[in-house]
C-alpha cells in the first residue's frame, strides 16, 4: 500500500502534523508520497525531504492507493477536486474547525495507523455535480457540495427561472439559489433551510436563497435529472460558486446546466455506522440540550 499526503500548507503548525503521521508511517513501513506544494513550508528542516518522492496534487492520485487530506472540509474538498479524474478514495485528517467529511483525528493518530494496517477501512461513494454555461464559451465546473448561483455583488435581487429535464417549474427573485448534493445538504444548503439528505440517497436539492415569497420552498428531485437555471439581473455578471471555493462570473441572462458528474467522491470512514453519529456530534442534530443523557456519545 502506499499512502499519497496533501496537507493544507496554510494551517499554522501543520508541518508538525505531517511530521508525526510520516514518521508513524515509516516506523510501520507503510509507504508513502507527498504533494509537492510541502516544499513551501518555511519549518521544514533542511534535506527533510531527501528520499521522499513529490506529486503535484492533480497528479498523486495516479500514484498511490489512498490519498490523506490533512485539514479541514475545506482542504478535503479541494483535495477532491484536484484528484477528481482518479478513483484513488480519499481520507480526510481534521486539523480544522467541524471536521464533518474530514472525520479522522489527528489527536488519534495510532487509530488512523491501526485501520490502514488492517486496510478494514470502509470506502463510501458519494455524488458529484457538474456544470456548464450554456449562455457562453466556458470550462466545466465540478462540485461535491453545491454549485450556487447568486447575485454576486449587485445589492438587489436577482430573476431565477428553474427547469427540471426541460420542463418549466417555476420563476422568482431571490438571492440566489443552491443547487447541493447529499453531501452539501449539510452546508449552505442546511442554512437557507434545506433538508438534511443521507449520503446514500440519489438525489439533488434545490434551495433558493431568501426568496421573496412565502411559497418558494427547496425542492428535492432525482440526481439523474439535469437542473437548468436561467439567471437575470441589471448588474454586469451572475456569480457561480462551486464548493464555497471556485468562482466564476457569467454575463446575464446566465443559463446554467447542472447534472450529475461520472467523478464520483470516494470517501473512506474507519466504520458502517458513523452518519448519524456525525449528525448527533457535530451538528447537535436531534439532541435535546434540556436532556443529559441525550446520546451524543452513544
């Protein structure tokens, strides 16, 4: 086996994390490569990376057998992005603040160096979106989250028009709007009031963004149907994030397709049963805080 690392070089003392897992893999004889961006870490000892073979992160992947993303949700999702051409899984080391895809931690170490001893790690695939703008000439976008079309800086709102497989549903002023997978139906979308999704479902959720009308509520179809939003404005651009991380700007009326991406998310978990224990854990998710013994550390 040999284990591709992408730390987040931008996380304070992350070298000391990186440094300790090395050092754990070598003492079990697990091999290892690391992303080169590592180069930029100032802590670094001189020669610290005598012997040890670099890849630029869209390329590790190609390399080894899983992939250790040390950061946050942030630094997992841009790790698969950059690795989304590969079926390498990904697993995620939390060294941020939720560590709700990034379950693994890094005051657990020998937990981690147990599972990947006895390779029982439990690898979960989960949906992916992509989009193009059909409006104008330009590159396709990915997501494993969302893709949110918005209103950018213009202060006002902007006309939304949502079709399902081409078929009309309905028109309003909004913010903007959500278009999230079952793995983002815990972010953005979870905020504007959208549905928490299990990973397993096939599906896609639709939540606008402070519509202005009591009616517009998120909508739930099928990850198999293709999303079409047409969106207008006064202003000069729409914006369009992917990931809460890539963005791009499209000049009104911007037509967006959205549909489900073949670059499926691969991600590892150290056991079957952790969803709704991440629920419970992280997000308080049906936890009375009236009541002590409420589950969360069952």
């Amino acid at each position: 086996m040999t284990i591709g690392i992408i730390p987040n070089i931008t996380k304070e003392n992350v070298f000391k994390i990186l440094d300790d897992l090395i050092l754990r893999l070598k003492k079990e004889n697990i091999n290892f490569i690391i992303s080169e961006s590592v180069k930029n870490l100032k802590e670094m000892p001189e020669n610290y990376l005598h012997n040890i073979k670099l890849y630029k992160n869209n390329k590790i992947a190609e390399h080894c057998d899983i992939v250790i993303s040390i950061g946050g949700d942030g630094t997992l999702l841009q790790t698969a992005y950059d690795t989304r051409f590969s079926s390498t899984p990904l697993l995620g080391l939390n060294y941020g603040k939720l560590g709700f895809l990034a379950e693994f931690d890094i005051n657990k170490m020998d937990e981690l160096i147990f599972h990947l001893k006895k390779e029982d790690l439990i690898i979960e695939d989960r949906n992916a979106l992509e989009a193009i703008c059909t409006s104008e000439k330009s590159e396709k976008l990915y997501a494993i989250n969302d893709v949110v079309i918005d209103r950018g800086r213009y202060p006002k709102m902007i006309e939304i028009t949502i079709l399902i497989d081409d078929e009309y549903v309905a028109t309003f002023s909004a913010d903007g709007i959500i278009i999230a997978t079952p793995t983002g139906s815990t972010g953005y979308s979870l905020s504007t009031g959208g549905p928490i999704v299990n990973p397993k479902t096939e599906s896609i959720t639709l939540s606008p963004i402070s519509p202005h009308t009591l009616t517009m509520r998120p909508l739930v179809i099928s990850s198999y149907q293709k999303v079409t939003i047409k969106a207008s404005s006064p202003y000069k651009n729409i914006q369009v994030i992917c990931d809460g991380q890539r963005v791009n700007y499209y000049k009104p009326t911007t037509v967006i397709e959205i549909s489900r991406s073949k670059n499926n998310l691969r991600l590892i978990h150290k056991s079957k049963k952790h969803y709704y224990e991440i629920l419970r854990k992280k997000l308080y998710w049906g936890i009375d805080i009236r009541n002590h013994n409420n589950g969360v550390n069952k």
